[in-house]
C-alpha cells in the first residue's frame, strides 16, 4: 500500500523523464529518477532504498545467502539502506537489482 508518491514527470517525445521522485509504504521510504519510453515501453530506472525490514526476507535461495553476506554493508543506524538499485527492461519482463556502478 503506497501511503505517500511525489515526483516530477516530464514528457517529450514519448518519452517521460522522472526525477525527483520518493515513494513511501509501511516500514520503507524510496528515491527514484530515470526514464519511461512510453513507444517501446522501456524502463530505466534508478533509486535508493531504506528500509526497517529483513532484505533476505524478500527473496529466497542463493540471492538470499548473498544478501545476508553484504547485508552489513549497507547498514545505517536501525535501517538498512539499499543503495542503489535499478529497474531496467521492457514492461512485463523488467530486471530488479543493486545497481553496482554508483
């Protein structure tokens, strides 16, 4: 349940440029900023995330155990931050994860 969006959107050439943009829902506050092709429906998004929660909680398997390694990593006060993520990829088929180069 998203409690709080707020962000800045600009159109041009079919393309919509987001910047500016955090998002809240219960126990995790987020950044976003990049880009939405809306002829080829392409994204290319990138963003920060705090959260109180568990990350291994959110997923299962191998990427779980490599979460729970780099877990300490990423730690800030009684949150833990994500910093940063990406979301690429055409709509339906989009690829989520820590974006290593920032």
């Amino acid at each position: 349940m998203l409690s709080q969006l707020r962000g800045n959107i600009q159109v041009r050439n079919g393309i919509s440029a987001i910047s500016n943009a955090s998002f809240d829902v219960p126990g995790a506050h987020a950044t976003v900023r990049g880009s939405y092709n809306l002829l080829n429906r392409r994204v290319d998004l990138q963003g920060t995330l705090d959260t109180k929660g568990i990350l291994s909680d959110a997923t299962t398997g191998f990427k779980a155990l490599v979460v729970k390694a780099i877990t300490p990593l990423f730690k800030k006060d009684k949150s833990v931050r994500i910093a940063p993520f990406q979301i690429t990829g055409a709509y339906g088929n989009t690829s989520v994860g820590i974006d290593w180069k920032r």
